[in-house]
C-alpha cells in the first residue's frame, strides 16, 4: 500500500511538473509606448505700471461758493450781538463764511505718476510625452510572444516566463 501511494504522489508531481514549468525567454525586441500628459508649471510675471499721485491743488472758489458762504456767514453772525454788534457781526460772519468757501476749494489731482512693479503668479500647462510602458517581443524554444512590462528590458536580455501545457 505504501508503495501505491509512493508511486501515485511520484506520477502526480511529474505530471504537474512537466505540465507547468517556469523557464526563460529571450527578448527580441523592446519599444516604448508613450502617453501625453499636462503638467502643471508656475511662474511669476512681473511688469511695470505708471501708477497716478494725487495732491492737493489750491484753486479759488467759484463766484457761487464765495457768495454761498458768505450769506451762511452773515446768516451765523448775525444770531450774535445786538444793534451796532449784530451789524459787525453779521459782516464778520460774511467774511469768514467766503473766506471759508475759498479755503475749502482745495481739490486732489493726479500731480504726477511713478512706477511700480506689479507680480503676479501664473500658472500654465506644459505638453510633455512621459514613457507609460514598454512593448516587449521574446522567444522561446521557436515560440514567439509578446507583453506590456513597466520594465525597461535590452534586446537580447532573458525574462522569466511561466509555461504551461493543457490538454483539451
């Protein structure tokens, strides 16, 4: 009985082993296979900008804001004193209100312009062609095949390949 089961487990690994072997191919050819990919670039532009200064400009009054002022004044000045006062505070107030019109006539203008440099940050795509995989051709025993590999193999170079045998 032993030796039944000696020489059926003897059958079966022969069997299995020459049904299924691992072996090396020798690779024929190798060519790259490509794919085109964006890649993100970042840069900065910078450039320059003629920027406007303001200052204030003293200029006079129109006829209309001088005379507008000056009838406020006259109107304030003339809440104050009595008789001969009010007279003189009424023309006092006339007298500050147009003078007043006239200090506040000052507007801001562009007096000048001076350079400044602006940045800003860019971001742009570059086209690139990057290596996906290989195509790789080989050859064993008179039996030609071929495969994807990330591996970047030389002509002429063995890989290991499984072979294996079944019956219909």
């Amino acid at each position: 009985m032993k030796t039944l089961l000696a020489t059926v487990a003897a059958v079966c690994l022969a069997a299995t082993t020459a049904a299924s072997a691992e072996d090396y191919a020798t690779i024929t050819s190798v060519k790259p296979n490509y794919q085109t990919v964006q890649t993100p670039k970042y840069r900065t532009d910078c450039r320059m900008n003629e920027v406007p200064v303001y200052g204030n400009t003293q200029g006079q009054a129109s006829t209309g804001d001088t005379l507008f002022g000056a009838l406020i004044g006259g109107v304030v000045g003339n809440q104050f004193g009595g008789g001969k006062g009010k007279d003189a505070a009424t023309v006092l107030g006339a007298i500050i209100g147009a003078d007043t019109a006239n200090k506040n006539s000052s507007r801001q203008q562009i007096i000048g312009y001076r350079q400044e440099q602006t940045c800003n940050n860019v971001t742009f795509y570059e086209t690139q062609q990057k290596i996906k995989n290989y195509t790789i051709r080989y050859e064993w025993n008179g039996i030609q095949g071929r495969t994807a590999t990330y591996n970047n193999y030389r002509v002429g170079d063995s890989i290991p390949i499984h072979v294996s045998i079944q019956a219909k």
